[in-house]
C-alpha cells in the first residue's frame, strides 16, 4: 500500500511515517510513500533523506508523475549519488529481518512496523512519538525530515532497556531523550538490547543473487547479558512454505552460548550458512568459541574483540542454517 500521491516536500517526508503506523495497526503492514515524492522535483538533500526513511519502512519504492524532472540516483551529483548507494546496500542487508516479519506477521498479525507504544504501552511517553518508529521489535527508527537538521532529538523507550547504534554500537539507555548529531550520511537507528537481527551484508546487484549468500547474526545484550530472535527462511518466491517448505529458527544467547533451534519441525534444502556472528555490547575477551552441529561435530573458531566498540566477533562458524547448532564461547 503506498500512502497516496504525495508531493516533493519536506512536509509530505514528515507524514509518511504516521501515516504508515496507522495503516500498519489497522492490518495492512506493507506500507510506504513513493521515494522523492510523486509530484515536483526534489533537491539533492531531500532525495537522500527520502531514501533514507523510506529504505526503512515496508514498501520501498522510488516513483514519480510522468511530467516531473527524472530523479534515477545516477543523475544528481556525485556525493548525492554515493549517500544513495550506501542506503539501499543497508536495506538489502536487512531483508533478511524484513522477510522475518513479514512471516510472523502473517502467522500472527503483529505489524511489521510499529509505534513505540505498541512495545512499550504502559510508558506514557510514547503515546504521542510520530517521528520515529519501529521495526518489529528490534530496530528503533529516528529519519531525519527536516531540511539543514544538525541534530534530531531521540526519544530511546524502555528505562530498563538498551539501544545500540547500528552504525557505532555505542549503547543508550532507555527512558531518555537525547540529541544525536546528525549529518547527510546520519540515519539514526537503533537496536534493542536483548534481540537477535540476521542479516546478510555480502554486496550483490539485487536480492535474488544473494540468496544462497551465509548469515551475520547481530547479538545486542541486554543488561542481563542475553538476547533472542528469529529466523524464517523459505524459496521466496512460491507458496511452498503452505506446504512445510520453510525454516524457521529460534536464536538464542544466553551470556555464554548461541543457539539455533527449530521453531516448526519442518524442512527446506537452503545452501545458506553462518558467516558472522557480532555480539554487541560484550565487556570482556574472548579468544575463541566452539561450534557444535551434527555436520561439523564440535570445532573451534576465532574470535576478535574489540574494547572501543565492545563488540565480539565470531568468525567464520560455517554452520548450515538447516540444522540445529551452538557455539559457545570459551
């Protein structure tokens, strides 16, 4: 669904987000606006961040009237042209999380895109919030829509939660609003301590040659030291899934261990693996884990840390996705 022929105006960015939350709570979670806007031209500054807001809501889609200006990304200027790149490369990356949601939500009919009340409905500070949003409930969306904007003021939700930049992993605390510093390259977003995002992050030209591509799994901590998620893995294309044609995984840390383990006990044949594992928010190093699957029987891998992020890396666990594994650190 997109939210109607809107104009090139910084006014018309602005609405497109609770627009969406409305649609999204009243069923119909494939929202978005057309990138740019329908109607008139958009400068280099309003394009970039028009992408940048819409790269993160359901329907992602860049279209205009026929009568207007041609706006493709390779006909403004250089910079305009690379700020462009490096926001579709982070939307490819997460259709992994994407396609997640768009099952559960199908299964369950929770909106893929969601209002901060609707995770955190007894903190009466989020009943009003409409410049952010999130996805599912990891990722915490702040776009910027506001020409010349230095700053955005962030409301982080949840005083007992954690909420790690995506780009630097540094952490905030829940229950606070803070001012982050933005720039053109600047979309403040989020994830929660406590959550799990898979991911693939290889470059590809479009989502179908990516699709055998392996796994990073994003663990972000929370204060307990854990985290959770899910995974849902299918042809992407047919409705097989109708059929137990599908993978869907329950991921698990719990301070010491990751675990992949079959939700439904059903199978698909994919040729994709674990390439990466990034655990955020981790305080102490770490020089190796063990993997342990039925194929690869138990072997040890690397592990980098790195203090000034606080991130622990694990390298290469090479683990199918079709079967049930662990790593746990040592």
């Amino acid at each position: 669904m997109w939210t109607g022929d809107n104009s090139a105006d910084w006014s018309h960015l602005k609405i497109t987000i609770p627009m969406c939350l409305s649609v999204a709570l009243a069923g119909m979670s494939f929202c978005g606006a057309d990138v740019g806007g329908f109607f008139k031209t958009p400068d280099s500054e309003l394009i970039v961040r028009w992408y940048q807001l819409g790269a993160f809501q359901p329907f992602f889609r860049a279209h205009s009237h026929i009568d207007t200006k041609r706006r493709e990304p390779w006909l403004y200027d250089e910079q305009t042209l690379m700020l462009i790149r490096e926001v579709l490369r982070k939307r490819y990356s997460y259709l992994p999380y994407w396609y997640t949601l768009f099952y559960e939500h199908e299964t369950t009919g929770a909106p893929v895109m969601r209002p901060l009340w609707a995770e955190f409905p007894s903190e009466l500070a989020t009943f009003t919030i409409d410049d952010e949003h999130l996805i599912g409930n990891a990722l915490l969306v702040h776009p910027v829509t506001d020409s010349g904007a230095s700053s955005v003021n962030v409301y982080f939700p949840g005083p007992d939660t954690w909420w790690y930049s995506v780009d630097t992993y540094q952490k905030y605390v829940g229950g606070t609003n803070i001012q982050i510093p933005v720039n053109m390259r600047s979309i403040p977003v989020y994830q929660r301590g406590g959550t799990i995002i898979p991911k693939k992050e290889r470059i590809r030209r479009s989502s179908v040659l990516s699709f055998d591509d392996p796994y990073t799994l994003i663990v972000a901590l929370d204060k307990n030291n854990s985290a959770a998620g899910t995974l849902y893995i299918d042809d992407g294309e047919s409705f097989e899934y109708r059929s137990g044609k599908y993978l869907y995984l329950s991921l698990q840390f719990d301070g010491k261990t990751l675990s992949s383990s079959f939700i439904d006990h059903t199978q698909y044949p994919t040729k994709s693996w674990l390439e990466r594992v990034i655990i955020v928010g981790w305080q102490t190093s770490v020089s190796q884990a063990q993997v342990t699957s039925k194929s690869v029987g138990k072997m040890t891998v690397e592990t980098i840390y790195k203090k000034a992020t606080q991130t622990l890396v694990i390298r290469k666990p090479a683990v199918s996705m079709t079967e049930e594994w662990t790593i746990k650190l040592q």
